[in-house]
C-alpha cells in the first residue's frame, strides 16, 4: 500500500512537472500580431520605444533576415525580420547591481517578422510570465517592465 501510495505521488510530481515545463515552452514568447506593414511597425517600434522615459536602443537593431540572405540561408516562411535590443537602463542598473549573472538576459529582444503572407508579427519573451518565477528586485523590476512594454505594444497589436 505505502509503495503504491509513494508510485502515485512520484507519478503525479512527474506529469505535474512536464504540464509545467510544456506550458512554460508554449508561453515563454509572446507574439503580437501587428495592425501595420513590416516597414511600418518597425518604424513605430523605433517611435514608440524611445518616448517611454528611460527606455532605448543599446544596441543597433539587427537586420536578421538581410544578414541570413546574404549568407545563401533562406527562409520558407518568412520574408524579413529585425530584431530590436529594448533596454531602461536604470532597470538593468538594478537588477545587475542585485546579482551580475543576470546580465546575460540584457537587453529585451524583440522580433518583428514578416510572413510570406504579408502578415507582421511582434515577437518577445513573455516578461509578466516570467516576472511571476521571479521575487526580489528581478521579479519587481520584471513587472515594472512587463507593464511599461504592454503600453509599447498596444500601439502596435491589431
């Protein structure tokens, strides 16, 4: 009886962390579909971006798809795409003075791709998921930015 019980219990920690770890994959990035042209929602993204106090480009955005061609790699499904490097940077002051390990997730990136249907998509990680697995200043700075993108992409979202 107790060997079936700890088999149950065993069991169920194990299908209760893959639905977890499924669920985490699924949502990790969030997509937007734009309400603009590829050309258009990168230009609003460089509008909008840089009028939330603090916030930037650290980085120059990266002309992925163009950098991939030119290499002779080609897509199927897609037919350009930019990724942009999103940064407040007295949020990143925060958070690496706290702990400098996480350095390696600065800047945000954000992707705006083009659909060989002509359909715009904004893509980034999902930081109001990830602000919930995180406490401490991460987690605070993580829902700070969270609500201050969500005002970014209701200019762009459909």
């Amino acid at each position: 009886m107790a060997l079936c019980i700890i088999a149950s219990v065993l069991i169920t920690a194990i299908v209760v962390g893959w639905i977890f770890v499924a669920v985490l994959r699924a949502k990790m990035i969030t997509t937007v579909k734009s309400k603009y042209n590829f050309e258009e929602t990168c230009k609003k993204i460089e509008e909008v971006v840089p009028k939330g106090e603090g916030w930037g480009f650290p980085i120059p955005a990266w002309e992925f798809y163009q950098s991939q061609i030119k290499k002779n790699l080609n897509y199927d499904n897609i037919k350009n795409c930019k990724i942009y490097f999103v940064c407040k940077s007295v949020y990143a002051n925060k958070v690496v003075n706290d702990d400098p390990k996480w350095s390696g997730i600065m800047p945000c990136s954000w992707s705006v791709y083009e659909m060989k249907n002509g359909d715009t998509y904004v893509a980034k990680m999902n930081i109001p998921l990830m602000s919930k697995m995180f406490t401490g200043i991460l987690g605070t700075v993580m829902k700070k930015v969270a609500k201050e993108e969500e005002e970014f992409i209701k200019e762009i979202k459909e």
